[in-house]
C-alpha cells in the first residue's frame, strides 16, 4: 500500500498512513443506534458497580478508615472533573476509540497511542481482578470458586457479547438495576448497627501523623488511593459506546455525568456505613466484605446477608460484563486505524469484534488464575491513571489550541476543571508504587512493549480514513483556513 503523509498527519511525520478499500472499513463496522443516554448512565454504573462490592476495603489496611476516607475524597473530585471534561470531549469527537480518540486530536499519532494502549492495560486487566471476587463469592454461596468459575464467566459472558451489543447493553442494565437493589438493602440493613468508634478500630501505629483517625499515618492517604480509585475506575469509559449510540453529541455527556452522580453516592455510603456497622479492621482484608459485614453485625448468617452475597454476584457480573465491552471496543478502534494488528478489529455478522474480544479474554483468565485481585487492581490503576493524565493534558491543549472547534457540551470550569483532575491523577500514578512497586513496575514492562511495538512497527502501517484520522484531518483544514 502507498504511504500517505497528508491523512492527518504532517509532512515529515514520524508516522505513515495507508490507504484501503471500502470493504476494509465495511468489515469493521460496529452496530449503530443501540443505546439511548439512559442505556449509558446504565453502562457506566455497570462499568464501576463492583468496586462497591468487593476491593475498596483492602485501602481501610493501607490508611485505616480515616486514610481511606480522604483518599475517596480526593478520588472522587478527580472523577467528577475528569468526567465533566470528558463530557466535553466526547461531545466533540464521538469515535469509539473514547480517550484514543481525544488524545489523537490533541498530540497526535503517538499521543493516540500512549493513551489508548493505558486504557488498554487498565481494561484488559480489571476483569480478572473481578474474576477473582466474583470466584470468592461463588465460593461462599455454592462451595465453588478457583479457575472453573474464572473459565465459565469469560466463555458465557464474551460469548454473549459476540451475539450482539444491543442485547447485552440491555442485559447489563437489568443485571445493574438488581445488583444497586442489593447495595440498597445493605445500606438499609446496615444503618442500625452504625457505631463511629467501629470506624476507627485499626490500631495506631508509629508512622509520622499517626493517629486514631490515620492509623498509617500521611502516607496511608496516598496508599490507600489506588483503592478509592476502584469506587470509580472504568466510568470513563462511556464514550466507547460513541458510535453505538443514537445521538452521541447529546447522550455520552448525559451518561457520563449521570452514571458518576450515582457511583458518588454509592462509594460515601458505603464506606461510611459498611465499616461503621462491622469495623474497619473486620474488613479490611476481606473478599466479600458487605457480606462479611452483615454477618458481623448480625452475629451469623441471615437472609440479608444470603441476598446480599447472591445479588451482590450481580454486581461483580456487571463489571465483569461491560468492562469486557470496553476492552473489545478500545482494541477494535486501535486495530481499526492501523495502531494494533488489523484483524483484532474485524467484525462478525452481529457487529461484534470477535478477536478483539476473545484475545484479551485469555490473557485476562491467565491472570485470574493467580487469584491476587488486590495487586490486579494496582495494575489496572496504573494503566488507568496513566490514561487520565494523557486525557486531561487532551482537554486542556484542545481548549488552547482549538478554541472554536464546535463543542456541543462545554465542560464547566474549562480548564480549571481538567487541570484539577490532571494534577490529582498524577498523584494517584505515583501511589501504587507505594502500595507495592514491584506490581507497578511489571505494568510499566508491559506498557514498554506495547510502546514498542508501535515504534518499531505499527506507526509505519497507520490506516488513513478512519474516524479519529478523519477528525484530525478536518481539524487541520480549519486550522488552514484561520
């Protein structure tokens, strides 16, 4: 194929684009028109609705509660802001690349890359860290948990997906709507049993700042962040439903900012109520800690506790569910436009990006298989906090560089906002390392060899005409223009 440097990228640019024939994108198309704003607020619950049921505690042993608490806090206005400027993002380049996408705009091929292959590592990751819960929770219900259950759940649910995108968002939503009924009635179950002094029951240790409050001292706010982050991580992965959705420009923002009010109030109840009916010492190291709650409070098992670990099932299912979603979709508009191998993004007779989703299927069952789903989590937030830098800095360039570019939804605060949640999520990179650097490090290999890849490789064999190239081609005519 000839090389073609004017398909969005400059003259004596780093990269190379080739052309291809129509049937090339006609067997990569994704099934238009499947969600509505409310499918998406749906989606983006869906994406987060497991952090409430297992993983956030283990940060109650990194700060105790107090630590936890403030690291939530901080994580949730990063959240918040990232979601409102993704909202403006996503308003104005509706691809399903999502943060690729943005980042293609603002810096280019590389940036693109960088950032697409973060979101990867975080996405292709957090299911088998899910896995792992979801196995814990089967073992207490049935007796059954370890590898056979990690096997069934990638084969039942990728095998779902390959069906069709229409009826597993709407699955997704009913699994979603059931799994917050559950959080409803532990909250309801929990609140008698309220006793602040069981927040704060982790003992002091000697660490600079110690105190009832900060059991682990300063230091245990910022470790206990990578695990505030499992409240929210994934919800910005909405705008990978772009080109499912039936009006993107108006929708994405909708489902964006909707589905992060509702985790907001789930994550503050959660970790006030949950600790404060069991204890934070009680928790802290649990797999299935709402149910290990209820159990404490009620001195054994109860029906509360039976529904609760049953639908709480529902949750872990849900993120399991969507997230698979989000992955297949990253993976598809990379291998789309050239940045991943080309076949990973072609498409069956449903619309569904079968390589994209079994590949990443296996790799995630292997990792499950070491069953360590708090050191999963840290490699997921690296990637994921990787990610949110890079899209932030995506923001805040397209805000300077491209003021009149149309913006159908305008971020409130502007680059306030996205700056705020740029110079939290550099913050959060840094934190895992505290927690354990070696877990950390292997994440950073692993983006080393994708970045590789791409350099070696890939950015000679870019694919001209795809939706990302297509916008930053239009952008750099406008620019002609002015």
């Amino acid at each position: 194929m000839p090389s073609d440097h004017s398909a969005g990228a400059p003259a004596g640019s780093s990269v190379d684009f080739e052309k291809v024939g129509s049937d090339y994108f006609q067997q990569r198309e994704l099934k238009k028109g499947a969600a509505g704003w409310v499918l998406l607020v749906g989606l983006g619950v869906a994406y987060v609705i497991s952090g409430d049921y297992a993983g956030w505690n283990f940060g109650l042993a990194q700060g105790g509660w107090g630590g936890m608490f403030l690291a939530t806090l901080l994580m949730a206005t990063m959240y918040l802001c990232m979601c409102f400027s993704l909202a403006e993002l996503s308003s104005m380049i509706p691809t399903a690349g999502g943060g690729y996408g943005f980042a293609r705009s603002a810096f280019g091929p590389w940036g693109g890359f960088l950032t697409g292959t973060a979101i990867l590592i975080e996405y292709a990751i957090a299911p088998a860290a899910i896995a792992t819960f979801i196995g814990a929770y089967c073992q207490s219900l049935f007796g059954i948990g370890g590898w056979m259950i990690y096997l069934a759940f990638y084969v039942v649910f990728i095998g779902i997906h390959i069906f069709g995108v229409g009826e597993a968002l709407k699955l997704m939503f009913i699994i979603t709507a059931i799994a917050a009924i559950a959080l409803a009635v532990f909250l309801v179950a929990m609140v008698p049993h309220f006793d602040a002094a069981n927040l704060f029951d982790i003992a002091k240790t000697d660490a600079a700042g110690a105190s009832s409050f900060l059991p682990f001292g300063y230091v245990g706010v910022w470790a206990a962040i990578p695990y505030a982050i499992w409240f929210f991580l994934a919800v910005e992965g909405v705008p990978l439903a772009a080109e499912e959705t039936k009006n993107p420009k108006r929708d994405l923002p909708r489902g964006l900012i909707g589905a992060m009010l509702v985790l907001l109030a789930f994550a503050l109840l959660i970790l006030v109520v949950g600790p404060g009916g069991a204890g934070s010492e009680a928790l802290k190291a649990s797999g299935n800690p709402l149910v290990e709650a209820l159990a404490k409070a009620y001195g054994g098992s109860t029906w509360m506790g039976s529904f609760v670990n049953l639908v709480g099932l529902a949750g872990l299912i849900a993120s399991f569910f969507s997230i698979i979603y989000a992955y297949s979709r990253q993976i598809f508009a990379l291998s789309r436009a050239g940045y991943l191998p080309r076949k990973l993004s072609e498409t069956n007779k449903s619309k569904a990006p079968v390589m994209a989703l079994v590949i990443p299927g296996i790799i995630g069952f292997a990792l499950s298989l070491t069953g360590q789903g708090d050191l999963l989590i840290l490699v997921a937030v690296f990637g994921a906090t990787l990610s949110y830098v890079l899209m932030m800095a995506a923001h805040i360039t397209l805000r300077i560089r491209r003021p009149k570019m149309e913006r159908p939804y305008r971020t409130p605060g502007g680059i306030f906002t996205s700056g705020l949640a740029l110079v939290l999520a550099c913050i959060a990179v840094v934190a895992g390392f505290l927690v354990d650097p070696r877990v950390v490090i292997g994440a950073a290999v692993i983006y080393a060899v994708l970045i590789a890849y791409f350099a070696f490789y890939s950015r000679h064999h870019l694919v001209a005409g795809t939706p990302e190239e297509e916008f930053a081609a239009i952008q750099k005519a406008e620019e002609a223009l002015h």
